[in-house]
C-alpha cells in the first residue's frame, strides 16, 4: 500500500460515511459480546480516533481487546488465589474438628499434632 494512501484515502471519506463506520463498529462489538457500555466506549474512541487522527479503527479495538484480555486474565489469576485461600482455610478447620474430636478420645497431644500437622499450641487450645 502506498505510503499516502491513508491520508488520502481519509480526505476522501464523506463525513456521513466515517460516522457510519463507528456506529458499524458498535454494532459488531455489541454482536461480538461485548457489553453496550463497552460496545459504546470503544465507538466513541473510534469516533474521536476519527475525527482527530483521521481513524485507526483497527489500533483502537485492538488495544481495547487486549485491554479487556488482561482484565480478563487478573480476575481469573484474583479468583483462583481467593479459592486457593479458602480451601486452605477450609482444610485447616476440618483439622482443628479431627484434632477436638482426637482430644474427646483421649490421644494425646503429641499424637495428634503429628496426625494433623497442627501445632501442640493449637491443640492445647481446644
């Protein structure tokens, strides 16, 4: 493609054609599902992308998919470090239960902190 071809190519586009490209854009970001906010925000950069820097239609919705991806990528990454937090959590009550439980039998301390992993402290705590 020749190196003047974008900027002619925006001298030449009508104003009511540029404006229907952005709302095309919308139209396909919203079928894509993408929400509406976001459909809209992407249009709207797109719209002022247009009219200040002649459109760079393809750049803007790439850098907002990406943008989306890594938000994407940090809430799994949050979510399973939540879970992982809450399994711990729930593993170590089920231990605290089995250690009362061992206590009610009269094991001893000892024996229980090593069946368990839980510390003489903890037991003795029960």
């Amino acid at each position: 493609m020749p190196p003047d071809y974008e900027k002619k190519l925006r001298l030449h586009i009508p104003e009511n054609l540029s404006k229907l490209l952005v709302d095309v854009i919308f139209c396909l970001l919203d079928k894509s599902g993408f929400s509406r906010g976001e459909a809209r925000r992407v249009a709207a950069m797109v719209d002022k992308d247009r009219k200040e820097y002649g459109g760079m239609f393809e750049a803007v919705i790439e850098s907002f998919n990406e943008a989306r991806e890594e938000g994407r990528e940090e809430g799994f990454s949050k979510g399973r470090e939540e879970g992982l937090s809450i399994a711990q959590e729930e593993v170590h009550q089920e231990k605290l239960r089995t250690a009362a439980n061992l206590k009610q039998l009269g094991v001893s301390t000892e024996v229980i902190a090593q069946a368990t992993g839980l510390s003489v402290e903890e037991i003795e705590r029960l």
